[in-house]
C-alpha cells in the first residue's frame, strides 16, 4: 500500500530520506498546482526524477522547493530510466544550497522594493515592481493593485485583472464603510472566495491591493508578509 500525505506535514527531502535510509526500491509521485514531479529510488538511492521540463538532478532541486500538495511513496515500482549518479546526501546538500540562494535573491529584491513601495505606491505610479515582488510572496499566485474608483493602477496576475481589481476595490469599499458605520475601527484586511480561489484584500492608503491566493495558502502569513512590504517607506 502506497504512503500517502500532505508535504506541509512532510518535506520533500524528508520523504527522500526515509525512503533512502530504508534502502527502498519505489516511486516518490507528488502534485502540486496541476505539476506531477516523480522521484525513483532504487536500493536506497535516488537514480531517477522528472518534473515537467525537467529530468534528472534539476528535477529534484525544483522538487525539493515545493512545500504544499500532495505525494504519494509507492514501493517495489522501479525506474524508467537512470538519469542520476549523485548520492542522495549530496542531492539534499546542494538542493537545500539552491533554496537558499533563490530565497536570498528574493529577500533582497523585497528589500529593494519595500525601500520605493510607499513612495511608489501613494504616488500612484506605475508600482510595477511592487506587483511582481508581492506575486513572489509565498502563497501568493497573482496581484492587483486598484484605486478606490476600481482602476486598476498595477498588476501581475494571470486572467482578467480588471475583474480581479474590481473584487478587490468593491470589498474593500464594502468593508471600510461597514467599519465606519458600525465603529469597528480601521479596515485592514479581508479574504474572500471568488471563482478563481480566494483573494486577499489590503488596504494602502487610498488604495487596496488584491492578493490571488494559491491553494491552502495561509491568508494571515500572506498578509503579514505584504503588510512588511507596503508598509515600509511610509
């Protein structure tokens, strides 16, 4: 009988491990927005990957950067074909080298970005860059940035945007006026199911910001990690 889970309750270099370390012939299957990646072990070591584009050790490396979706660990299932030499430990090492590296690069275009963003932004400019930086977030698959009036002032979203925008502006509206005539105080966010999954709704001065969330992403760590960013630079 197949292992099956979830990858928020085990990793994908853990699920490696344990199948190394018991020495397992079997197929490592995970899914995780619509991509299949698939991991062939073969008497304790892994001698086989393919992600979409990818085979071999880079399969692996964009693997192991998964952290949602879904796997399934099938023993006694043997490979199609041997396209990796490398040991498993050395996999994990130099996969876990590149996580690091990608997140650094990102950690430094936030810090880029959050230095402009409130200028940016309350200037109503094109706020291009702050866009793509928050569609970077984790969690985060797309994101519109709308004046109050619905136009949409930047996005980095797949689909109709302006119809994205305009959930956004007509929430957000919504949820400041009910919070002024109710005294409920300031509105700062909200998270609501649209069509496409769910939208995370901010506010930034006058304008508000939609957050296209990915799947069994967590609106509050999403929305803390946006708030540092639009918050910065006033």
């Amino acid at each position: 009988m197949a292992m099956q889970g979830h990858l928020g309750d085990m990793s994908v270099a853990d699920l490696i491990q344990h199948a190394c370390q018991d020495g397992k012939t079997a197929r490592l299957q995970m899914e995780n927005q619509g991509q299949t990646a698939q991991i062939y072990f073969e008497g304790g070591q892994v001698v086989h990957a393919a992600l979409g584009e990818f085979a071999g050790e880079a399969a692996v490396y964009q693997a192991l950067a998964w952290k949602e979706g879904t796997f399934s660990l099938e023993a006694e299932v043997g490979p199609p074909a041997r396209s990796i030499a490398r040991s498993y430990t050395a996999l994990l090492f130099e996969g876990a080298r590149r996580i690091d590296e990608s997140e650094a690069q990102l950690d430094h275009e936030l810090q880029a970005a959050m230095g402009v963003a409130g200028s940016v932004l309350s200037a109503r400019g094109s706020g291009e860059e702050i866009v793509h930086v928050l569609a970077r977030v984790e969690g985060v698959a797309g994101a519109v940035v709308v004046a109050e009036d619905g136009v949409v002032i930047a996005q980095s979203i797949e689909g109709d945007a302006e119809k994205e925008g305009a959930v956004a502006a007509f929430i957000g509206a919504a949820a400041v006026q009910a919070g002024t005539s109710m005294s409920l105080g300031a509105f700062k966010r909200a998270a609501v199911g649209i069509s496409s999954g769910s939208l995370l709704v901010l506010k930034h001065g006058d304008l508000f910001v939609g957050l296209l969330l990915k799947e069994g992403a967590s609106p509050a760590l999403v929305a803390g990690r946006a708030d540092s960013i639009l918050s910065a630079g006033g």
